[in-house]
C-alpha cells in the first residue's frame, strides 16, 4: 500500500487535514475492537484507491529549532513516502522555512502536493495562487477545518500517487518483507549486523526486485528478506526530543512497509512505554509480530523472574506473538529467529475453511450464548473469513455484540485455529 506524507511547518494545519480526511472515511470503517494510541498512520481509501497516510507533525519545535525540525520531517518524509503532501498555510504565504523544504523536496524527485490551507472562503482563493511561486506546480485551496477543497485534494493525491510505489514496491513472490524495530539502544543495528554478518547479503537484483536504497536484502533460511529501512536502523541518534519522535515516526513508518515486524526489547531493562507504543504500532497496523528479546546475555536468575513478569503485564495486547530469548551479541538463539517469522507469517495468511468455522460458531452459540440485553438476545448467524494478512472474521449477527462477546469470540477463534504472532480483526454486521 502506498505511503503519503503530510508535511508542513507547525499550525499550518497538518493534524485538522489529516482529521478531515479520515473523517471522510469513518462512515465506511468496520468495527475494529483494540485501542489506538499515539498512532501516526493511518489507513485511507479514496475513490476506491486505499493508501496510508503518515502525520508527520506531533511535537513543538523548542528544542530543536524550527528550521531544523521541519527539515528533519521533510527527510524522513521523503525517504518513507510514495508522495509528499505539502501544507502550507495561505493566510501567511510562503515562508523561508517553506522555501527549503520545497528544494528539499525537489531535489528528492518525489512526487508533491502542494496544499494551501486555511482557504475558508472564495476570498481565500487569491491567498492560494500567490503559492505559485514556490514551483511546485497547482496550490490546491483547501479548508481543513470545514473540508472545503478536500477532495480535489485527495483526487490530486491519488493522480500524484506513482503506479509502482518507490518504496513497499511489491517483491516477487518469496521475497518478505520484515522490520526490525523498537526503540533505541535495544539491540537493533547490532542484530541487523550479527544477521547480515553470518549470512549473504544480496548485492545483485534478485529478479525483478529494485534495490531501494534504504532497504537491504537478505538472505536467511533459504529465503530472501527485504529488510526494510536499515538506513533508518544504521544512522547515529541525536539526542533530542525531536530525534525520539522522528524515529518513532519512522518505525512506524517501517512497520506500514513490512509484512512482519521483528519487535525489540532490552531484556537487562526495564520495559517502558516506549516498548509498549512500538508493539501496539504493529498490531494496529495489522502486521505479523515477533518479540525478540535482546541482550539475554546480561540476565541473571533474578532479573529473569522480574523479566517474565514485566513482559506478561505490560504486553498484553500481543500474548499470541512467538517470543525469542537472543543475545545480538553472542549470537545465541539467533537461528530462532527466523523461523519465528516464518510461523508468524503462516499465520498472517491462514485461511480457514470456512465449514470449521461455522463449526466453531454453532458450537459457541450453543455453549456460550450471548447474554440477554433489554429483552433482546443478540445471536450470531454465521461467520465468514473476509481476508488474509491479517486474518479477517466477519460475524453476521441479529444484533449488536457486546465488546465482551466479541473478545470471548476472538479468544474461541485463537483457541481453536492458532493464528500464532497473527493479529485477527473480528467484525460485526448487525441485520436488526
Ligand atoms: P539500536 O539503537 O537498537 O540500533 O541499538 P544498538 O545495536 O546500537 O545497540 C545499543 C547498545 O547495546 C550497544 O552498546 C550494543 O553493543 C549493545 N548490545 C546490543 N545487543 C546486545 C546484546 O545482545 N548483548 C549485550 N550485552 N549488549 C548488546
């Protein structure tokens, strides 16, 4: 699926773009159960096209300086992203910052939306056109607050959306795409090292394959692996704020890219929000997880009894990923590693057939009827698998069913058919 960045400097109105332009799509999204925090992509489909849109905005600009803040998103953006979206507010006009972040933009050849925000009116429109002189082509008017223009806009974005994506073209077949992340200091370029170390790195082409230049192929258990943004795991951290928020950026952005995400943790620390955001990132993108816990060099007897404990209440929302014990440094356990994703991909694609199934929901159904509610007792009909990658179930009901319900479901439906390092998404459609 395609990546478009939003770019921009602050206030422009980045955030309420992104909000209209998911409001659009509220009306059609299914009943996902999960939480979502924090997140910064999300899924998008206009016009029949689905692409993923990444909110680059998110912290202020103190500490790093505004100039270098913006230039640091527009470089990620570019380095992520199939199409940038551009948006500049045209009741300011086009500042110095703006300017450099166009050359910056030019330079990186990727294809750019130029949006003028704030265009609430037809008076705005004047406002809009002086944007021409950034060179960027059209400046699209846009009120991100009241939607006027907005799908011009996206209609814009789709036209500007390369057939072939740059980055997350599709591999041929065999080729998986995997991300190794978590946050900083867990291990994660030196576990890319101890990998790429011991196994062949693919120089060449495999057939058909483009090498992109922030990704490295590999080859691990027989099979090629497109590690994606391995420039984003091999650059040096800065040490401010700003750097922490552009690389949780980019994790997420290379969760989006991959098909499995490969999760860190420092086993010798303490897991810490941060750990938790990187894991609850895959599964709301609805990736493959694997947790690797690093560093298992360093545990003793008692941090390994903390360790089991930590992990079991902190990371609830992935007790079905299949968990390595590594050490990057000593190698140990790394053969481990990718027969894990191998299960975890399995999973990703289980099709169910769909006569077990139902098996499985008139079973539920007899056993474990939903509880009477007002008078009503919502049943489920039957059920159907809608998709792969992940696992997609979607109950045909005569009622709505309550949150409970439907995690009792889940739970039936990883009982019974594994999904192991899968997420599922379960819906609901209601006939009343
Ligand atoms: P990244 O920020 O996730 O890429 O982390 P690095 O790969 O740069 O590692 C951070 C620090 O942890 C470095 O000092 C590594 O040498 C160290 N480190 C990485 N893996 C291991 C491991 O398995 N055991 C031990 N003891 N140290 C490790």
């Amino acid at each position: 699926r395609p990546v478009v960045a939003v770019v921009g400097r602050p206030n422009v109105g980045k955030s309420t773009l992104v909000n209209r332009v998911l409001g659009r799509r509220e009306a059609v999204v299914q009943d996902v159960p999960g939480v979502t925090r924090d997140r910064v992509s999300y899924p998008v489909e206009w016009a029949g096209r689905r692409f993923t849109l990444v909110d680059t905005g998110g912290w202020d600009a103190k500490v790093q300086g505004l100039a270098a803040q913006v230039a640091e998103q527009a470089e990620v953006a570019v380095e992520l992203a199939d199409a940038v979206v551009l948006v500049v507010d045209a009741t300011v006009g086009a500042t110095a910052v703006d300017e450099a972040v166009v050359r910056m933009l030019r330079r990186s050849g990727r294809p750019v939306v130029l949006v003028a925000n704030k265009v609430d009116d037809a008076r705005g429109e004047a406002d809009a056109a002086a944007l021409w002189s950034l060179g960027l082509g059209e400046p699209y008017p846009v009120s991100a607050l009241h939607g006027r223009g907005s799908g011009d806009m996206l209609d814009a974005v789709l036209r500007a959306l390369p057939e072939q994506t740059a980055v997350g073209r599709p591999d041929p077949a065999g080729v998986r795409r995997v991300a190794l992340v978590g946050r900083p200091n867990v291990g994660k370029s030196s576990m890319l090292n101890a990998l790429v170390g011991s196994e062949r790195v693919v120089v060449d082409d495999v057939a058909g394959t483009t090498r992109d230049p922030v990704d490295e192929l590999v080859e691990l258990g027989g099979r090629t692996w497109r590690f994606v943004d391995t420039a984003g795991i091999r650059r040096k951290h800065r040490s401010s704020e700003g750097a922490d928020y552009y690389a949780g950026l980019r994790t997420q952005a290379a969760i989006e890219r991959a098909e499995v995400a490969v999760v860190l943790v420092d086993a010798a620390q303490v897991l810490t929000e941060q750990d938790v955001r990187v894991v609850q990132g895959a599964v709301d993108a609805g990736r493959a997880v694997v947790l690797a816990v690093n560093k298992w060099d360093l545990v003793d007897d008692e941090r390994r009894r903390y360790l089991e404990r930590e992990l079991e209440t902190e990371l609830v929302q992935v007790p079905w990923a299949p968990r390595v014990n590594v050490s990057a440094r000593t190698g140990r356990h790394l053969d481990r590693l990718v027969p894990a994703m191998e299960r975890a991909l399995t999973s990703w694609e289980t099709r169910v057939p769909t006569g077990r199934l139902n098996a499985l929901i008139a079973e539920i159904v007899a056993a474990h009827p939903h509880p009477v509610r007002g008078g009503k007792q919502p049943r489920i009909l039957y059920a159907t698998q809608a998709g792969v990658r992940p696992p997609t179930f979607v109950l045909f009901t005569t009622g709505f069913l309550e949150a409970g319900y439907r995690r009792f479901v889940e739970r039936r439906l990883r009982e019974t058919f594994g999904f192991e390092g899968s997420p599922i998404e379960v819906n609901v459609r209601a006939r009343e």
